[in-house]
C-alpha cells in the first residue's frame, strides 16, 4: 500500500511505491518553508534578471507563483537553485552581506492570487 501522496509502479507480480512530492496549490494558503536570501545577480531560470522581488524557489512552487513574506514583501518565484529542497524559497537581496544578516530560518508564507 502506498503512503500518503505517493503511488504503486506494478510490473507484474513486482510492485514498487514510489512517493511523490506534492505541489503546493495556488490558493491562498499559508506554507511553512525555508527562507534564505542570495545576491547573484544574472539570468533568472524564467528568462528573467535577478533583482527585487525576485525568488529562486524549489520545485514545489510554480514559476510565477507570488508569496507574501513575513514582513508582507511579496516575491515571484522566477529563479531555481541547485541545492534548494522542498519548500524552501531563497530571496533576492542587493549584497551579499544582507544575504548573511538576514540568515536561514523557516518561516511561513502565503500563496497570493494574481488579482491581489
């Protein structure tokens, strides 16, 4: 039987459960990530330019997705990183040393609709 969110790959008598990660749906949800900040500036994943309001986030997240940050700023998931895991969102910041004094903490976030 599989777990929760994941799904059986039966080729004859032989079974695999394979556990899949669950997106995160837009809707106005609140999700609990981890926030870090990056300063590379360059070509987002999307196409686009770092810079603010701008987010790298995992794959949970949806290009173009929108969160509204604890302190109410409000990103669009328009970058990718290599070493992001599940729910986790990197911020775009001006400097480097900015990166480092806002640090990594888990936090919670709200899907915004596109109208808001």
């Amino acid at each position: 039987m599989p777990r929760a969110g994941g799904t059986m790959l039966c080729l004859g008598a032989m079974c695999l459960s394979l556990l899949l990660r669950s997106p995160v749906r837009a809707t106005h949800e609140s999700v609990d990530v981890t926030l870090t900040y990056y300063s590379l500036r360059g070509v987002t994943y999307s196409g686009g330019q770092t810079g603010p309001g701008v987010a790298a986030c995992s794959y949970n997240f949806a290009m173009g997705t929108r969160l509204r940050l604890p302190d109410g700023t409000v990103v669009r998931c328009e970058d990718r990183g290599g070493g992001l895991g599940a729910r986790h969102v990197d911020v775009w910041v001006a400097s480097y040393e900015e990166a480092i004094r806002r640090g990594r903490y888990t936090a919670t976030v709200t899907i915004v609709h596109p109208e808001e």
